[in-house]
C-alpha cells in the first residue's frame, strides 16, 4: 500500500487479536460451530489500516462508509463474488463504497491462495465480494465517519454486534466489558455491552438500543424519557399544557413488541419494527422530550420538563462510561452537555422509577438512571457502544 503506516492499527492489533481469541475459544469449549476464524495481528493491522486511509478519501465528495469483515467466502452464507477479487487498498475501498454503504453489507476479505503456494503460508488479503451473513465472531471493521473506525463483532450470525474498539485519529477506545459491574447497570447497557442473559441470543431485540440508536443517528439531539407504564406521576416533572400530548397513547411499537417470539424473526416484522424505531425516535428531534411508557407506548412529545413541586434541583451526578481506563466521577448535569441533560438528570432524580436518554448534536448519548446503591443520579456516557 502507498499510503503510510497507520500507528493506531498496529496499536491495537494484538489486543484485537487476544479479544477474539477469548470469545472464540469459549465459544469452542461451549460446544459451538459454524465459528469464524480466528483473525491473526497481521491482518487485523492490515484490515485497520486499509478501512482508516480509505475513510481519509472522497468518491464524489462523500465521505466512504465500508464494512469490512475477514472471513473465506465459504462461510458468508450466499456471497456476491467477484470474478477478479480486488486488492485491499483505499484507492480501490473508496470507489467501490457507494454499491455497499447500506446497512447490514459486508466486504469480505480474505487471504488470496494461488496453485504455487507453500502449504501453511497465508497469501494477500484480498476482496472477494459482498456478503450480508456472517459467521459467529467475525472481525469486522466499519468506517463511521472520516478517521472514525469501530471494530465490531457478534456472538450469533444474526445477531446485534458488539463494539470492541473505537479509533478516531490517535485516540483509541477500548470497551470494557466490565463496565456491567457498576451499580444498578441498566438492561439497556448490559445488552449494548453483549452481556444481557435475560434473552436467548437471537430471539428477541433491545428495543431501548433500537431507539438509541436511531436518535443518535437523526442528528438533532433529543431527549427521551421512559416512565413506568400505568403511573401518570411523570406529569408532576412536565410542565402543562403538554403542546403534543398523546391520547389514547399510541401503541404501535407497544403491539410489534407483544406479538409472540415465535413471529418476530421474519423480514416483515423486522422492517416494521425498524419503521416503528425511526418513526418514534424521529420525534425526540423536536423541540422538548419525547415520554414512553417501559411497555413502548408513546405518550406526549414535545414536553417541556420542569422541577416536581418541592423536590431540591438536581445538583451532582455520578459519570462512567464502559471504557477501559475510564473513572467515576461526580460532575455538575450541565456540564455533561447544558440545559438538556440538567433537564433529564433532574427528571430522573424526582421520578425515580424513571429512565432519560439524551442524544447531544455532537455524537454524544447518556443513560440517566437513579441509583439507589449510590443514592444519586447515575449518567451512563455510551455513545461508544452506539457508533
């Protein structure tokens, strides 16, 4: 490749490397099949490396936005190969970007082999094609954004994945897997973290990590409030009149999420799930909070929050984010992001049952939950779980 070495890659190669050698080896011990391959550091360097140049680059302006995944054709379900496989290199990644940038599509890299090779001796990764099926514990790596990268994998084939590292410049992020063991860990973080037992793998989704996302994804910030379903206490903490109240409350997203397990793995209920997804949390762009009730049923957006009557402002909070090296810390709401997240920790510390998430412009996302154990509003900081 012509383009310099990228010091980040080589960095987190072999931490890369030993990750996926733990999931794989207990997924061995645990009797599973159908596995991927165990990645080497040479070509989780390699693989990093190619997808940060290519994201430096522009095909007709836009930034390209790529997945990667390393993984032989043969275990990539029904592939779109290409007759000439393609050389990893930016150049050639950018180019091909627009035909693979939609959700759920995979480049797939694997070793070239050629008729003279010495048995034993890896070739020169190389594109094969396309692929929208993955072997459990694939490495992939996803271009986000310019310079932005998140290495990714995930423990079933249609399963959700799970963000490994972020590299953004010379920044790196590790996600710690551990960040379940704090205090009063809400499901939501848990299942971001690959950690939530509570559901068989693959039977069922996250649907608080479906909203996440997406509010994350519309770019205008928001806020989202979830309240106990069947409690009307929430209207003590919301100022009245409510310019976008709902009634009666609007259940969609409530009756996809009732129907039986057995129904929810088609493609129809999927895309109607998503549609549901986007729809409600395009409404957390507006102007004000958007309240759900924890059954997923919509009641009001647009509300403005304001201090329940002789509850004491929200004054401190507790911060940690599930990244390796990171702190717990004590910080003023606003200074987590300004009138927003003031707003949403002192909702969460006068209506405790409650939850807020809070999506910043800038990328940013927390989780505000009351913890009892600390007897404080406890920010969860995940938007690097959410890239």
């Amino acid at each position: 490749m012509s383009d310099p070495a990228y010091p980040a890659a080589r960095i987190v190669a072999k931490k890369v490397q030993a990750h996926f050698g733990r999931r794989l080896a207990l997924a061995r011990e645990r009797g599973r099949d159908a596995l991927a391959p165990e990645p080497d550091a040479e070509a989780i360097e390699t693989l990093i490396d190619a997808a940060f140049w290519a994201s430096l680059r522009r095909e007709e302006g836009l930034t390209p936005k790529i997945s990667l995944a390393l993984v032989p054709p043969e275990q990539a379900g029904q592939p779109l190969r290409f007759e000439q496989q393609l050389p990893l290199d930016p150049a050639a990644l950018a180019k091909l970007a627009p035909a693979v940038e939609r959700p759920g599509i995979h480049l797939g890299v694997w070793h070239e082999t050629a008729a003279d090779q010495v048995p034993g001796n890896l070739g020169t990764l190389r594109v094969w094609g396309t692929t929208r099926v993955l072997p459990a514990y694939c490495f992939v790596i996803e271009v986000i954004a310019s310079g932005l990268l998140v290495v990714k994998d995930r423990s079933e084939p249609i399963g959700k994945f799970i963000n490994v590292a972020v590299l953004e410049g010379d920044q790196i992020k590790f996600v710690d897997e551990r960040g379940v063991d704090v205090p009063d860990c809400p499901g939501m973080l848990r299942s971001l973290l690959g950690s939530d037992t509570s559901v068989p793998n693959g039977q069922s989704v996250n649907v608080m990590v479906l909203l996440a996302a997406s509010m994350r994804a519309h770019g205008r910030g928001g806020t989202l409030l979830v309240t106990p379903a069947g409690s009307a206490e929430w209207r003590e903490s919301v100022a009245s009149p409510i310019l976008y109240s709902v009634q009666p409350p609007f259940s969609e997203l409530a009756d996809l999420m009732r129907q039986d397990k057995d129904d929810r793995t088609g493609h129809e209920w999927q895309e109607d799930l998503r549609r549901a997804v986007d729809a409600l949390a395009g409404l957390t762009a507006v102007d004000g909070a958007t309240l759900i009730t924890d059954q997923y049923e919509l009641l009001a957006f647009g509300a403005k929050i304001s201090r329940r009557r002789g509850s004491a402002p929200v004054e401190t909070v507790m911060v940690t984010e599930p990244v390796e090296g990171s702190t717990t810390s004590t910080a003023a709401p606003a200074q987590l992001g300004g009138t927003r997240h003031l707003s949403a920790a002192q909702f969460v510390h006068d209506q405790r049952d409650a939850a807020a998430l809070v999506a910043s412009q800038d990328g940013r996302f927390t989780i505000f939950k009351w913890s009892p154990c600390e007897d404080l509003v406890h920010a969860h900081r995940v938007e690097a779980l959410l890239l």
